[in-house]
C-alpha cells in the first residue's frame, strides 16, 4: 500500500465569510484531515481576519492566513503566495464557498500519484438549499436532496472510480475546475505556479494546465470521489475572459512550460 503524502489544503476566499465558515466546518469533520490549512485571502475585510482567527483558536490542524491588499479579482497571485508559504509534499486546492464530502481530502491523496495533477468537478446547490445551508452548521448533503443540481457529481464511489480508470484516461482542459485541484507542490514550482499576468474572472486554472501538460504531467481520472458542494452566488464579472483567453492562447501556441511572473518572486 503507498504510502499518504503530507497534505496542505488551500483555500480561496473574497469577502464571503459566512461561506467561508461553512467550508472551515467541513473540513473539521474530514474522515482524514490535512496536514495544515492556508487560506488565500484575496483582500477579504475584517469580518473575515476575525472569522478565521476564531477558528484557529480549536482548529484541529494549523490554520494559516495568507492576505493581500484588494486591488481587484488577482487569484492567482493570492494562490502563488498561499502556494509559497505550504510547507507540505501534495496540495489539494478549494475555493471558500464549497461544503466538503466527508472523504475529499482522502479521495485526493489516494488517487495522488507521481507526474499526475487531479481536476475534480462540483456539486451546483440552488439558491434555496444554499440559504439554508449557511443558516445552519447542518452539513448533511445527499444527492437526493431537493435543491442539489447535477446529481451524478454528487455520486460517491471511489472504488468503481478506480476500476473505469484502468480503461479511461482523462486528457484535454475540459471540465477544469479550480474549486477543485490538486498538486504536487514541486510540480508547481517546475512551471512557476499561476500566471499574474491574468486578472479578472477566469482561466487561470486552465492557463496553467497547460504547463503542466507540457511539461509531462498527466491527469488523473476523478470522477465519483472529491465530492464538493458550491453554495449558490451570483456569477462574476466575466469581462476579463476574452483578455485572459489570449494568454491561454500563447501558451498553446509556444508550448509553455514556465511563466514569467510566478511563484518564483514568493520562493
């Protein structure tokens, strides 16, 4: 049996901390926790910093805070420096406004494996079934709920997961989900992290997939495992993605496999 990495969950967050709460409980009750926490706080305000150091007095592992000044939607940059400051193997990446499965963090690192990344999907709640959830600490999700959309997502069967992987190999950026990631953090370091050169909403999980792909490193299947549940907003400004899509451009075209504003200014 291979043996568990060490782990650090990263978690994004903006200015959501009722959301953000909900997601800190979920990971208190993971069947196996992480090593350590980091919360990427793209320049949330007090409320937040209040939040978090509150849990951190009980938390049942370190729980770290990792802020930048607000100066607009910059997440990949938050991640770099979140990335950065991880003292752990393999890297499991979450945004704040997600309710865990019990088993995701140990769905992510049984599935981890040498040379591979893991790009999970999401469970959509309605607006509804949202609400509800965060006027509650009642985190009980199935997919037979009222209110959960997209139900084969939140389908948890890691063994037959296991067994379809052996005939389907997963490729391409299709589905990629930055809600739900995971690395090894020296495959990271290999293409220098999130590319600042994209701001605004969108793209920068894919941009940065294609280094990986290019330097080598494969997708693992993930279906049926890494179960996540996104509580219900209003969707970003999505402006920036036209703008972003052309560095996504570039880097198909000149097959990249380094950017150069990175996480190499953090290390």
């Amino acid at each position: 049996m291979k043996p568990t990495p060490s782990s650090t969950l990263l978690i994004a967050t903006y200015n959501w901390p009722q959301a953000l709460e909900q997601t800190l409980l979920s990971v208190q009750r993971q069947v196996l926790l992480p090593d350590e926490v980091i919360i990427a706080d793209d320049g949330s305000k007090d409320e937040t910093r209040a939040l978090i150091t509150r849990f951190q007095e009980n938390f049942p592992v370190p729980l770290h805070h990792v802020w930048q000044p607000d100066d607009g939607f910059r997440l990949g940059q938050i991640r770099n420096k979140a990335i950065a400051s991880a003292t752990r193997d393999y890297l499991i990446q979450i945004d704040g406004d997600l309710i865990l499965h019990p088993s995701f963090v140990k769905d992510h690192l049984t599935a981890a494996r040498p040379g591979h990344f893991i790009g999970g999907s999401r469970v959509l709640l309605s607006e509804e079934l949202s609400k509800q959830l965060l006027k509650s600490n009642d985190q009980q999700i199935s997919l037979f709920h009222k209110g959960v959309r997209n139900k084969l997502n939140a389908l948890h069967a890691p063994a037959l997961a296991r067994f379809i992987e052996l005939f389907k190999k997963e490729k391409g950026l299709y589905n990629l989900r930055g809600c739900n990631m995971s690395f090894w953090r020296e495959d990271l370091i290999l293409v220098n992290g999130y590319n600042e050169e994209i701001t605004g909403w969108g793209r920068e999980d894919t941009e940065l997939v294609i280094r990986l792909y290019n330097r080598g490193i494969k997708r693992v299947y993930f279906k049926l495992q890494g179960i996540v549940y996104h509580l219900y907003h209003k969707e970003y400004d999505r402006t920036s993605v036209l703008k972003n899509d052309t560095v996504v451009q570039q880097a198909i075209e000149s097959n990249s496999i380094w950017c150069n504003t990175g996480i190499a200014q953090y290390l």
